[in-house]
C-alpha cells in the first residue's frame, strides 16, 4: 500500500464567514468521495484543509452558508471564522484565494508563497490545460507546471476573471450560485490533484 505524503490545504477569503468555510467543507467533501481522505486503501493520503480570513476571529459561518452546506450533509454550525497568520501560510503546501485580493494578501505576508498559491478558479484553469498530477508526481512539481509563466504582476489591475465574487449581503439565490460555483471548481480541482 502506497500513500501520498501529507498535503496541507489553506483557504483564504475575506470574513471566512462565507466562501473559504464552503470551499473548505466542499474541498473535503470530494476528497473523501474521491477516498482520498477517510477511506484508507492505495489512495490513502493525509490531506489537512483549513480555512481563515483577511478579518477579525470568532464569527459564525452566516447562516446562508450553514443552510446551503447542511441541505448537503456538510455541518458548519461549530464554525468559527480564524483570521490568517503568516505561518499558516508558510505551512501550507497550497494556499488557494477566493479572489486574487487573497493571493496578494498571502504573497504581501510571506512572499515565497506565491507559487503555491492561486485563487482557486484560475488553478483549476491552469490546471486543466497541463493535465492532472501524474502518479508519483509531488504536488509542488504540478504547481510549478501550472505556474509557469504566471507573474505576481497579472494579480494587479481590476480583472475579476478568476474571481469568486463575495455573497455577503447579497439574495439568497447569489449565495446559492456561488455556492455550487465552488463546489463543481472543488470537484474538478480535487481530479486534477488526485485522479
């Protein structure tokens, strides 16, 4: 039996009230689906994901997001939003952004992090133009792959083109639309990482 070595996950919004908690109950969802985490077997992998924010600690998931991830069998009642430290990010074997604000965020903190570190819509597009991670292959050789080319400069500028827009605030049915925009990228993502 081979397993993978361990991958730890951080996902970063603004509140970690909204979309990093979802992205993070999602991204663990497929995994377990997936019987990358839980299942043991030769799929066996220690996968930890985390979620924090660019805010203050010690908010609830809103309750729009516990209703959506409960209607799924995803419980975010004990929820509490964690704000971001540096070492998180220098602990993490990828740190993904709702927006591409995140991934500046996370670059500003510890700079050595920014090839590790995309929103999650434009690794899932880059992703899957270099094809998933091939067996044996570490994750920080198919994040170099990815990567290559990608400036810290494309984070400038006003482009929305890779982001997840924030729901806070907004109709029930934008919560909603958000909600299942992250859970089909956290699919396709979690086949590209381990198919």
């Amino acid at each position: 039996m081979t397993s993978e070595p361990a991958t730890e996950i951080l996902v970063l919004c603004t509140g970690n009230v909204c979309r990093s908690p979802m992205a993070e109950a999602l991204l663990r969802h497929h995994l377990t689906e997936r019987g990358v985490i839980g299942g043991g077997g030769s799929r066996s992998s220690t996968v930890s994901i985390r979620s924090a924010g660019l805010l203050a600690s010690g908010q609830r998931a809103s309750d729009e997001v516990i209703e959506l991830m409960g209607a799924r069998g995803l419980d975010l009642t004990g929820h509490q939003s964690c704000m971001v430290e540096p070492e998180m990010i220098r602990t993490a074997d990828l740190i993904l952004g709702m927006t591409r604000e995140h991934v500046r965020e996370a670059a500003l903190l510890v700079p050595e992090c920014f090839g590790r570190t995309f929103t999650l819509k434009e690794l899932v597009r880059r992703g899957e133009l270099v094809g998933p991670r091939q067996v044996g292959m570490t994750l920080a050789a198919w994040l170099e792959q990815v990567g290559e080319g990608r400036s810290p400069n494309r984070l400038l500028g006003q482009s929305d083109e890779d982001d997840i827009p924030d729901p806070m605030g907004r109709r029930f049915k934008f919560y909603k639309q958000v909600a299942r925009d992250i859970d089909e990228l956290s699919a396709r993502l979690v086949a590209l990482l381990f198919p």
